[in-house]
C-alpha cells in the first residue's frame, strides 16, 4: 500500500539512487496516450521498455522477450487485463503485474487481487504514484531472491555447517576438530602457512558453537596501524585523543555474544597484546579515553601463519597471552599435504566464481589436475583459488598457474630439494618473472605482500648468519 504522511498525502519512496536499468517493463494499453505517456516516463529510468495495445500482441512479445513486470490496463479489446492475467499465472508466470483502469469497484478489485495482481492503481494518477509503484515490486523481487539465496546457503550449512572442502586424511581430522572444538566455549589458536584457510576454519568454529546465531567478526591485525589497533578493538570516546570527533564503538562491541576473530595475531604490538590478556582474564574492556569499564561476552578464535612459541622465544610475543589463546590450538594443513582434494577444491571455486563472474564451470581433465599436483602451491588454498579465478576469465586452464609470468619449473637436479628450498627457489622466480615487484608477486602466489617481506627477511638474515658462522 502506499505510504502516508500525516496530511494524509502519498510519501514518494525515495527513486534517485534505485538501480532501475536491471529490469525491463511491458505496458499494455488501448490507449495511445497512455501508452505513450509510460513509454516515454520509463524509458529514462528502465532498462528495456516495450509496448502493446492488447493481450494478443503483449503475449507476442513476452514469447520474445523476458520482462520483469507487466503494467496492465484491465479495459482491453478482446481478451480483459484481469482474464490474461490469471492465463499467465496458470501457465506460470511468476513477475508481478501492475493492473490499472479507470473504471473500478471492490468486485473488480478482489478478482485482480486474486488473479495474482501485486498492485491495483484507478486513473488518472501522478507520475510519483505509478514510479511508487513500480518501485516497489522491483523491491519485492529483490527481495525475493536475497530470500531465495538466503535459504538455499541456510539449507547447505544445514547439511554441513562446516563448510570444508575435500576428503584427504588432513581434511577429515580437520572437520573432527571443529565439530569437537566448536561446542566449546574455549578459546582456539590456529596455526598455518597463508592462505590455509584459517578463517574459514574460524568461521566454522563460530557455525558449529552455541554461539552460532550471534555476529562473527573478524579483524586482520597486520591491517591496522599500532596507533588505531586500540581504538579499533575496544572503541573510544569523544575526544579521547586528536579526530575523535565522536564516540564510537570497537569491534568487541560488535562481536558481543559471538565471536571475535583476530587473524594475524603475531602482529598486535606488545602493548596490546597486554590490553588484550586483560579483557581476555577480566571480560571487561574500557574505550580509550574512558573511565567506565564495559561488560564483554566474547569468544576469540586467533590465528597465525607464524611460529607463536618461536615469537615468544624471540621476546616478541607475550607468553602469558600464548597460553591464554592457545587453549585448543589446531594445525592448518598446507595444500601440498592434502593434494587429493585440489579437484574437489577447483569444482568448488568454479561453481562459485560461475556465479560471480557469469562464466560456465571449466571442465577439469586428468591431466591438468595431475599437472596441478604436482605444483608446490607456496600461496596454498588462497593461490589455488586465484588460479581458477584467472583461468575461468581465460577460458582454459594456464599450463602454469603464475599468471603472466614465464617461470621455468624446477630443473631435475633441484628435484631432491627440501620443500623449504622449494618454496624459497619459486618464489624468487615469480618474484624475478614480475620484474622485482613484490606487489605483483604477493598477487599471483596468493600471499599478501607483507608475507613475502618477511620471507625475504628471515632469508637474507638466514644468508648473513651462515656467512658469519663460516667466517668464523
């Protein structure tokens, strides 16, 4: 129905920022002035707009073409608005159909209302009144199919709530871990190389928990700087320090009842990780900037690509706050340790990515999956993804999953390397096939580039360590 004001007049919906080029309309009406009229009206607005004088030509046209809603006058020659109307819903036409006449009564009203009608406008009316209109049913469409998509993603977590990919050993431990961690309320650290699908595995833990019907909220802590990290966790008051200019949340705020995950914990400064161990112990947080003191309910699943007890040895990682998070702490397996599963993890992403990209799924021969497993995959899951990714756009599977790049694969007499030198020797040759761009490089192994820094640095500080110990 239409919205009323308090005069009593229709309140327009607002119509500028509404995406009208996604949908095509058909008008059917006798008259020319009226056809006209909506013709031009929506032209401007819609993407596809046709016209018809009678039921005969408007089905002509609807054999043709499809169109998302239909204006129909009830008057017309021939067959009536309101007798066409219940034939297409009999014949399963599922669009709605704006029925508009200039003669009417509640007899007349009830019958369109029954045949299926979504609205019913009298003439003559405004333009405001029929765009209010017409808005409205592209919402209901819109919403219908969120709905649609809503219930068919519910009904799949329905059936596994997990959402883990594969059958390998590796993988199956995997699910029995989160199925037995997940009721839990402890916290859980996960440990694993980029690209391992760590939130993935977070997010699981958040389905498969009595928490599961409250928000998830993950936060990547190499993302922020160490002068926001506080605030962005715990929140802040107005003028706490230079540009809070308003009070504002932190995402523990957020997170109340759920679940907070916080990736890349290894990069929180010393600082707070000593703030964060206290919320942990005392589940209770204070803004910065305030005096007050705030309740928090709060499940934290933290992960990490680095050695945590490596980071505490080097005196960059609390220990206190190592054991408080690593009450269950599960191991990510890296793709090359559960390679069975890179052709059920490529049907995956392609049928994902059909939707996205609106391509058809590849189809995976025996001979690229054998040529993919035998590939180390340094960017593991994350770098399996974007290969897919790039192929679907392609149209064909890259003999080499580096995109663009011409990487030689691993000479015969570097075939008895450790994976260590492996990953090491490959990434130099992306990194050296993008012209020393690590941006570029980071991209197309499926790593972000603060990982491939540290590799380098852990690397050269390896090579200067060596060169010291044969010089002495």
């Amino acid at each position: 129905m239409p919205q009323q004001t308090a005069t009593g007049m229709e309140r327009p919906v607002d119509l500028a920022e509404y995406n009208w080029q996604a949908h095509s309309v058909l008008v059917v009406d006798d008259e020319e002035g009226m056809r006209n009229f909506l013709e031009r009206t929506l032209a401007r607005r819609c993407g596809m707009v046709q016209a018809a004088a009678d039921a005969e030509h408007a089905a002509e046209l609807m054999a043709r073409l499809h169109f998302d809603l239909l204006i129909l006058d009830i008057a017309l020659p021939g067959k009536s608005g309101i007798e066409w109307l219940h034939e297409l819903r009999e014949h399963g036409y599922t669009g709605d159909v704006i029925l508009v006449t200039a003669f009417a009564d509640m007899e007349t009203a009830i019958d369109a209302l029954r045949g299926g009608a979504s609205d019913f406008i009298l003439k003559p009316f405004r333009v405001d009144q029929i765009l209010n209109s017409i808005k409205r049913c592209f919402e209901r469409a819109r919403l219908a199919r969120e709905n649609f998509v809503l219930r068919r993603e519910l009904a799949g977590l329905a059936a596994d709530p997990i959402g883990l990919v594969g059958h390998s050993p590796a993988i199956e431990q995997l699910r029995g871990l989160v199925r037995r961690v997940g009721q839990m309320p402890s916290t859980v650290l996960l440990l694993g190389e980029s690209g391992t699908g760590k939130e993935v595995v977070a997010r699981a833990l958040h389905q498969t928990s009595p928490r599961a019907q409250r928000p998830f909220v993950p936060l990547n802590c190499a993302a922020i700087s160490s002068e926001l990290i506080e605030s962005e966790l715990f929140g802040h008051v107005k003028g706490a320090f230079t540009g809070a200019t308003e009070t504002r949340n932190g995402l523990f705020y957020y997170a109340h009842g759920g679940t907070l995950f916080l990736d890349e914990i290894s990069d929180l400064p010393l600082a707070m990780q000593t703030r964060l161990l206290r919320v942990l112990e005392e589940r209770r947080l204070r803004p910065v900037g305030s005096e007050r003191e705030v309740p928090v309910d709060v499940r934290i699943i933290a992960a990490s690509n680095r050695d945590l007890a490596a980071e505490v040895r080097a005196g960059r990682f609390r220990q206190d706050l190592y054991y408080r998070l690593a009450v269950v702490d599960i191991r990510m397996p890296p793709l090359r340790e559960r390679r069975e599963d890179i052709p059920d993890l490529m049907r995956h992403f392609m049928q994902q990515l059909s939707v996205q990209l609106g391509v058809a799924p590849l189809p995976l021969s025996h001979e690229v999956v054998s040529r993919l497993a035998a590939y180390p995959w340094p960017g593991n899951v994350r770098e399996l993804r974007n290969y897919v990714e790039r192929s679907m756009i392609l149209g064909s599977f890259p003999s080499e999953p580096v995109s663009g790049a011409d990487v030689a694969p691993l000479p015969a007499d570097e075939l008895g390397l450790s994976l260590a030198e492996v990953e090491r020797r490959h990434i130099e040759r992306v990194t050296e096939a993008c012209g020393g761009n690590k941006t570029e490089a980071a991209r197309r192994l499926g790593v972000s580039r603060k990982t491939l820094e540290r590799k380098f640095a852990e690397w050269s500080e390896a090579a200067v360590a060596d060169a010291l110990e044969r010089r002495a």
